[in-house]
C-alpha cells in the first residue's frame, strides 16, 4: 500500500525526501512540513547508524512528530521521565527498606538467640539445684537420724526447709531475670514495629477541617489543601497516588483535629521535613506546623527534652540564647542557638 503524505495527499515515493511521525506512523513529504535537506539528511544519517549498530531498522534515539501528535508526544516523555524517576526513587526507597528490615531481623535474632541461651542456663541451673537438694536431703536425714537418736528436741527439718528455701530463691531471681529481659525484647520489637509503619508518616496541626459530609469529600478536601501546600510552599510535584493515607486524629471538636498523611516514600518525607521552615514564607501557609508522626517512646522523650530545653534556658542567665530540641525521632538532641535580635 502506498504511503500518501497527510499535508500534500500525494504519494511519497522511495526516492522522495519522507518522514514518517513515531507517534502516528502517518508520512510526509520532508518540504511539506518544514525540514530542509540538510536536516533531513541528518535524520537519514541517525536512521542508518542505527540499522547498522544492531541489525534493525532504528531511529538512532532521534524521533521526529508531526504537528498534531506534538503536544500529546511531549506531555508522554514528560510523563515517562516522571514515572522513571518515581520509579528509581521507589527503587532507592526499597533498597533502603531492605537493607533495615535485614538489620532488624539480624538484630531480634540475635536476642532471641540471648533469652533462649539464658533460659537454657537457667534450666540447667534449675537441674543442677534439684540435684543438690536432694543430695542434700540425703545427707542431713543421715544427720538427723544420727541427732536424734542422742537429741530428740533439734528439728533439723527446719534447717533443711531453710536450706531449700533459699535455694529457690535463687532461682526465682534467675527466672524472673530472664522474664523480664524476655519483657524488654518484646517491648523492643513492638517500638521497632511502630517505628516502620509510622516512617513515611507527617502529621500537620492548624489545617481547617471541611464541613461534615461524605467520607470522600472530606478525604478530598484534606488531600487537595496537602497537594496544594507541597506545590505552592515546597514546589513539590507530588501526584495523588504518592498520598497514601489521610486521617483526621481524635474526634471533631470546635479546633481543628491534626491531620496525619501517610506518603508513598521516605524520601518524599524527608523532602518536605527538611524545609518545613518555607511555611514561614507562604501567608496561606504560615499556621501551619509539621512534625514527624512519633510512636509513644519517641513522644516521652520529645516530652522530657523539651522540659530540659526549657530548664536550660530559664537558668542562662546572660539570656543571649534560646535552647530547642532538634533532628529526627529517635535522635533528638538539645541545641543552643543565638537569639536574633527581634527576641531579645
């Protein structure tokens, strides 16, 4: 079948100047729609090295769109470009994953590996014990036998009692021992747990709640205000689907209930926790306050460092400094800053 040209409606024969669009796959004579020899000749070159290169016909990485494919080709490159970046940085996120679950994992084994190895010597020591006591019950029967025989007021087996009384003792201390270090790993995994489902997590205070409605228009609401401040504050372009989870904490009241966003990613996170100090630039933003979504140790610490923070500064008395408490949960520290001039 014959290829006719869309501009011109005339073939476009083998030894004419023609252009097929990678989009459309509809030919056209090079002249007719703008490309001069030169061009052209550059565009036959690409096409023939790559034909070279792997023994198929190619465009060498060259493409060439006719007009009305042109805007709908760029907006697919643009969103192929976007989609491979999301993917390199799912990519990335999921190696980061791995490499701390297996951490994790490493970890709960080797105090599964110490309580079992306690428990362990604990039963043997238990065994040993009982071996004893019954040695020992052996012997002062014999003893007993003997005393009595010249003594009938001694009750050795009250010494005997005390003996396997304080016996037991022991290995009652032992056994809570293990229980508790059995204790402590189990609250340990439970936090490590906490601490994984909440990692891509923000929470945002002072964000106006919608009317009560639907559960989808109020979902709607609460994730439009979010895109909006990513783009307006941030310049973040993320899409919906990076948006995982949205959730009003408490139950309504006459304040706005804080706002939890569960992101596809760590990194988008971290992106917007590193300048969450632009919110102070945007005046639609500005009462907005962003912080990590913490498990209940990590608040209990945030808690205690604040009141220490707060200690701090009450006795400087060259009241030149301020003391605030900063970096990620888990590593949360006290710093001594300068005051600016404003809050002197």
């Amino acid at each position: 079948m014959a290829n006719i040209c869309k501009k011109c409606m005339a073939e476009v024969k083998s030894n004419h100047n023609g252009v097929a669009c990678e989009l459309c796959n509809k030919w056209y004579h090079a002249k007719c729609v703008g490309i001069t020899a030169e061009t052209y000749k550059f565009l036959k070159s690409c096409c023939v090295e790559a034909s070279t290169d792997n023994g198929a016909l190619g465009n060498g990485g060259v493409m060439w769109f006719c007009q009305d494919c042109m805007g709908t080709a760029s907006q697919m490159i643009k969103n192929i470009s976007a989609v491979q970046k999301r993917q390199d940085d799912m990519e990335a996120e999921l190696k980061q994953t791995t490499k701390r679950m297996n951490s994790i994992d490493m970890e709960l084994k080797e105090n599964k590996r110490e309580v079992e190895a306690k428990i362990n010597d604990n039963k043997q020591e238990i065994k040993e014990l009982q071996r004893e006591i019954l040695d020992i019950n052996a012997k002062l029967q014999m003893v007993q036998e003997d005393v009595t025989s010249s003594n009938g007021d001694v009750k050795w087996s009250d010494i005997v009692s005390q003996a396997v009384e304080t016996k037991f003792e022991t290995v009652s201390a032992d056994i809570n021992m293990v229980e508790k270090t059995i204790e402590e790993t189990r609250i340990k995994a439970q936090e490590i747990r906490d601490k994984e489902d909440r990692r891509n997590n923000i929470i945002l205070y002072k964000v106006p709640e919608a009317q009560p409605g639907s559960y989808e228009a109020v979902i709607k609401h609460d994730s439009d205000f979010f895109l909006d401040m990513c783009d307006k504050v941030f310049g973040l372009d993320i899409a919906r689907e990076d948006v995982k989870r949205v959730y009003r904490i408490g139950r309504r009241g006459p304040g706005a209930r804080p706002l939890l966003i569960q992101l596809s990613s760590g990194m988008l996170k971290n992106n917007i926790m590193e300048t969450t100090f632009k919110l102070q630039k945007v005046e639609e933003f500005k009462q907005i306050v962003i912080t990590h979504d913490m498990t209940k140790m990590e608040r209990e610490q945030c808690k205690s460092l604040v009141t220490e923070a707060k200690e701090r500064e009450a006795q400087d008395a060259s009241g030149e400094f301020i003391y605030r408490v900063r970096g990620p949960p888990g590593a949360m520290k006290i710093v001594k800053l300068k005051k600016r001039a404003s809050q002197m």
